[in-house]
C-alpha cells in the first residue's frame, strides 16, 4: 500500500513539474517591463512622456549643475582656482569630470526615451486622437532640445532615431558634424510645433508647448547666426498674447 501511494505522489509530482513548464514558468514574469510588453495603450504612453521629462531631473541636481557650469564658460560667472567647477571655466575638464558625464548621459537618456515613444506610437490607436499628436510633438521637442544642447557643447553627435538598434550597432554609428547634429534637431523642432497645443490646462502645466518648440527653434537659429529665420517665430510667440516681458529682472 505504501508503495502505491509513493508511486502516485512521484506521478503528481512530474505530472505538475510537466504542466507548470507549459502553463506557467515559460510565461513572461508580469513584474518585468519591456518595450515589447509596454506601450500598449494610450496610458502607457501617458507615462512613457513623463519618463522623457525626468531624464532631465539630475540636470538640476548637485551632482548635475549644468546650468552653472555652462554659465561659467561665458562672462557670467567665474570660479577662482581653488573652486570645483574651474576647469569649465578654463576648458581644462575631461572626460572624467562627473558633471559633464552627467550632463552627457541625461541628454542620452532623452533621446533614448524619445525614440521608444516615436517608435512605438502609431502602432495602437488612441482614444483621444489629440493626446497621441501631444505626446509625439514632446517627444520631438524634447530630442531636438538634447541634439541641439549636445551639439553647441560637443558639436556633431552620432543621430540615432531608432530604439531598436543594439549596443554594438549603435557603437558603430560615426559622429555627425555640429551642422547635421543641428539640423537634425532643426527638423524635430519644426515637427514638434505642428503637432503641439498652444497651451495645456492647469493640470498640464509645465508641459512643452507650440510656442516653446518654437522658442526652442529660434534660440537654434539664433546659435547659427540665422536671424531672419528666427525673427518671425519669436514675433509669433510675442503676438499670441500669452507672454509678457517681466517688469522686474529678478521675476524671470
């Protein structure tokens, strides 16, 4: 009797192991994310955009500071010798500074982001036909804001637009020149403002808008020397009514 009994609990035992590899462990774990088990809805990409934004936040941070370290390479500011950021001030920093990689990996962060949401949007329909228009125009926004950054600190960048590309793939791409870099971004800023609102809600506020792509644009070609190109975007942005210069300096 107690050999019967052994023999069905082995048989239970390899008849579940059988079952449980066909019906449960070869399915994907549901705590694991990946661009194929993602970006399947319209909230999905809801969050994807704000993903994009926060690749920003350790620009802003004390391990980031970029903003003053660019500051110190003009007539604004100046660090003495015994002052961290000196070597920005003077051109002396290396590839070992860690604001400068900083600064480099969270640009690379947003155009990485940008590519999977530009990538995987127009393959599910969206209820609300507007929201995907929205959250492609941030996507170009924001890329061409991090080619265009990357291009007047670096000059010319690999340009990459697609997120499926391998590491070593990726690695083989040659650097572009700083005119291509900012072309490239010239057209992804171009193609943010067909897509942008003018303006969001209260509850959006803060996110890029038509004018701010358009402010984005301008200051490119403001870089470039091409101020005819650049005038009649900043006229429209003055024209729309929904700027106004501050009375006071300290307000900006």
């Amino acid at each position: 009797m107690k050999g019967v009994r052994l023999y069905i609990y082995i048989f239970s035992v390899v008849t579940l192991f059988l079952v449980s590899c066909e019906d449960f462990l070869n399915k994907t774990p549901e705590s694991s994310y990946s661009v194929d088990n993602s970006y399947n809805s319209q909230a999905d990409f809801e969050y994807a955009i704000a993903g994009v934004y926060a690749a920003q936040q350790e620009l802003f941070t004390d391990k980031g500071k970029w903003f003053g370290v660019m500051s110190e390479r003009s007539d604004d500011i100046r660090y003495d010798s015994n002052m961290q950021y000196h070597k920005y001030g003077t051109f002396t920093d290396g590839d070992d500074e860690s604001t400068g990689n900083t600064f480099w990996a969270s640009f690379w962060k947003i155009i990485n982001r940008s590519n999977i949401v530009l990538g995987r949007i127009n393959d599910i329909t969206f209820i609300d036909k507007d929201v995907q228009n929205y959250i492609a125009g941030e996507a170009y926004a924001l890329r061409g804001w991090a080619y265009y950054t990357l291009g007047w600190v670096f000059g010319g960048m690999p340009l990459i637009d697609d997120y499926t590309l391998s590491a070593t793939e990726i690695m083989q791409i040659k650097r572009s020149t700083q005119e291509e870099t900012f072309a490239f971004a010239e057209s992804d800023f171009k193609q943010a403002i067909e897509l942008l609102p003018e303006r969001w809600d209260t509850e959006n506020a803060g996110r890029i808008t038509k004018y701010a792509a358009m402010a984005g644009l301008a200051r490119l070609y403001m870089f470039r020397s091409e101020f005819s190109e650049a005038k009649p975007l900043l006229q429209e942005i003055i024209n729309s009514g929904i700027y106004a210069m501050a009375s006071n300096y300290e307000d900006c």
